[in-house]
C-alpha cells in the first residue's frame, strides 16, 4: 500500500482505529489478498466473524439471488428470511424468541432494555441493575460501554448509563455478594474474548445459573464473539450445562453482513410487545437470507465437527509451542477461539506474522488471539505454528 494512499485514508477517515499498513481487496475461504497481489492465511477473520471464510459461494450465491428479489421493507411487514432464520435460530437454542438488530452493541442494548422492562411489567420497577463483569467487553454504545468492564473503553465519556456492578469473572463469592435487592440480572461472556481468551472454570457458570434461580435474576449471555460455532458447540452455553433468560449474538451470524439477534424465553420475551423496541434495518430480508445460508451451510457442511477435529489440532500445537518456548506462558480458550499468553508484548509477533503472511491480532497486551474461520485446514494451522516457533526462537535469541 502506498504512502499516499494512507495519508489520504488518514486525511478523511477518523482516527478510532490503529490500522496496519495494509489495503485488502479480496478473499476467498481463509485467504485474503492485498492491493500488491500478497497473500494472507487470516487467523482473524473480521474478529471471529467470517467463520465460513470469505466469499463462500452458496452464501454470495443466497445473497444475490435476494438481492434480485427483496432488499429491504420495513419490520411493519413480515418476511420469509427473517421468519426462517428465527425459526432456525429458537429451534437449535433455549430460546423462544428473536429480536433482530444490526450489530453486537444492539443486541446488547437489546437485552439491557428486555431485563428492566421485565422487572417493570412484573411490578418491580427497584429492580434494574445489572451485575457485569470486569475485564468484560459489551460494545461501545452509551449502555454498552456502561457495562463494560475495561476502563479503557469508557474513559472520557462520563456519565455512563446507571446501573451497572463489577464483579471479578469466574468469582462465585464475589458475585453472591454483589447481589441486591435492586439487581435484575447478571450480563457476562461464557469465554472473554476482548478481555484476552479467558476461560471461566467448568463449574462456574452453572453455579452462576444456580445462583440467578435462587435470587430470581435473570441470566445474560453475550454470545456475540462465542457464538455460531466460534468454542465447538453452536453456542458456547451448551458446553457448561446451564442456559441464559437472554443470548445475545451478532459477529458471525450472517457471516459478515451487519447483523446481531437477542433471543430469549418466552416469560421474558413477552415483556417487550409492540413499540417496546425496534429497529429499522433490523432482520432486514437481504442479511436474513445471506444468514439463513449461513445456517443451512453449517448443517450441510457439518462445519462444526470439522471445527471440532482442527481445533482439537490448533491446540496440541499451540502446547507444543508453549513446550519449546519458555515466553509462551498460557494457551487458552476453546474450539477455534484460542490464544496464547505471553510473557512479552504482543504486537511485535503481530506484525511479524503479516509480513510472513499470516494475519492474527493481540488483546489485553500480550495475548496473541487465533480466530479463523471454522473452515481453516490443519496444513494452514501447521504454517502459522512454524511462523511462531521461528519467531519466538529468534526472540529468545534476541
Ligand atoms: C464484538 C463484541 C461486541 C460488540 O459488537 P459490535 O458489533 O462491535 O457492536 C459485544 N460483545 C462481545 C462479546 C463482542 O465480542
């Protein structure tokens, strides 16, 4: 990418983001290429987003079939995408219920209104904080941000929403704790993901369910990064034997198309009803159709148990990494959200793997986070682990 082409970006587009220099124009499968002709294996994948890797066939072939058909009516009318997609949605999950909207923050906001307004409807308006957890990352809308758990997010744009409570993550007695007479629920990720790939232990979030049953609290899973196949099972709760009141899904649902859902119970969907909440483009006909796809290629592809087979692989090598190099200090996470702990600063490795043609990112400082699309090859996995193990050697050396 030419300097000229980046200071122009950086002349007309705001400056939120700290961007590689690096201009991608297209991609296929787990492959990406960039303005010179490069190519990339991506272990990012829009941040776990597109885990049918890029320009799937079936899904652009769905997607422009309903582009010759329908694009977009307003939710004053009923249409067949959204109807699928939600039927497919309630009939693999707890849920009875769909609430479309168009990113991870919506769907949180979603469910932040669906927990107050439940407590409304059931005549206890005192009830309307939630308990989240720190280190947790929600979005970035005024609400969001409020129930997050980083400080980095929220600085600078105080006051935030009222009604959030921190709690460590994976800390029963903390939570307990927590617990007030004006506390309507309890929001947390079943894995952290921006919070650097953090694993709750096996018991803890049944032990949460149990405790929201006995408290009558209801329960909040931000599913937006777990979800769609992202830890193994098609939605990470289904792997800790308990189920949320509320899931929240976004990133990876229509695989890259603007989307995000909030499904819920019944007895807790039924306090929203008709002008509770909306939105404009929300499971509009030509996403529902490209996420219906989605959907219809998991089941045809049986995505999930090739994820589960080259996942269990990602790992074994990534301990071997963590074998031959003292500075690999953790490996962490599940299915094909994985990362690994450094002793060291991350970002360096970061951009040494790019100019060796592998994209991956870092959180929190120092964990190097994997999340290929759920297609990736175990001869793609093999190329990135060598990359490192040179890298982390050279580093020893240095
Ligand atoms: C990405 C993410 C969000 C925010 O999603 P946006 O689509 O960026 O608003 C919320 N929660 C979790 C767990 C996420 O990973």
């Amino acid at each position: 990418m030419t300097s000229a082409t980046i200071e122009r970006a950086n002349d007309v587009i705001a400056d939120t983001y700290k961007r590689f220099p690096v201009l991608l124009t297209r991609g296929s499968g787990c492959t990406l290429w960039d303005d010179s002709g490069r190519a990339y294996t991506d272990f990012v994948a829009g941040i776990a987003v597109c885990n049918l890797g890029h320009a799937h066939p079936q899904v652009a072939e769905a997607l422009c079939r309903q582009a010759r058909t329908l694009w977009h009516v307003s939710n004053l009318f009923y249409t067949g995408p959204q109807i699928e997609l939600a039927a497919w949605l309630t009939g693999k999950s707890f849920a009875d219920r769909v609430f479309f909207c168009n990113s991870g923050a919506e769907a949180n906001e979603a469910a932040i209104k669906l927990a107050r307004k439940y407590f409304k409807e059931a005549g206890r308006p005192e009830r309307f904080r939630i308990i989240s957890m720190q280190n947790s990352f929600h979005g970035r809308t005024m609400a969001t941000l409020s129930a997050t758990g980083q400080e980095k997010v929220k600085s600078g744009f105080a006051p935030l929403l009222e009604g959030f409570d921190f709690v460590p993550f994976d800390d029963l007695t903390a939570l307990r704790a927590a617990v007030g007479p004006a506390t309507a629920a309890v929001m947390l990720e079943p894995i952290q993901g921006e919070g650097g790939v953090r694993c709750p232990g096996p018991d803890y979030l049944k032990e949460v369910r149990a405790l929201c049953d006995e408290a009558g609290l209801l329960l909040i899973f931000d599913e937006i990064q777990t979800g769609m196949g992202r830890t193994g099972t098609l939605f990470a709760y289904e792997q800790c034997g308990a189920a949320p009141d509320i899931m929240t899904l976004a990133k990876a649902l229509a695989n890259g198309l603007p989307m995000g859902a909030m499904l819920a119970r019944e007895a807790v969907a039924a306090a929203f009803g008709p002008g509770a909440h909306a939105s404009t483009f929300g499971g509009t006909p030509i996403v529902s159709a490209a996420a219906l796809e989605v959907c219809r290629v998991f089941e045809r592809e049986d995505v999930l148990a090739h994820a589960h087979r080259v996942s269990a692989h990602f790992r074994d090598r990534l301990e071997w990494l963590k074998g031959r190099h003292p500075l690999v200090e953790e490996v962490r996470g599940r299915g094909l959200l994985l990362g690994i702990r450094l002793a060291v600063e991350g970002d360096p490795f970061v951009i040494a793997c790019m100019e060796r043609g592998f994209l991956i990112n870092c959180v929190q400082g120092n964990v190097l986070r994997f999340v290929p699309p759920l297609v990736i090859d175990a001869a793609q996995i093999d190329a990135l682990i060598d990359c490192l193990d040179e890298l982390f050697g050279r580093a020893r050396q240095a």
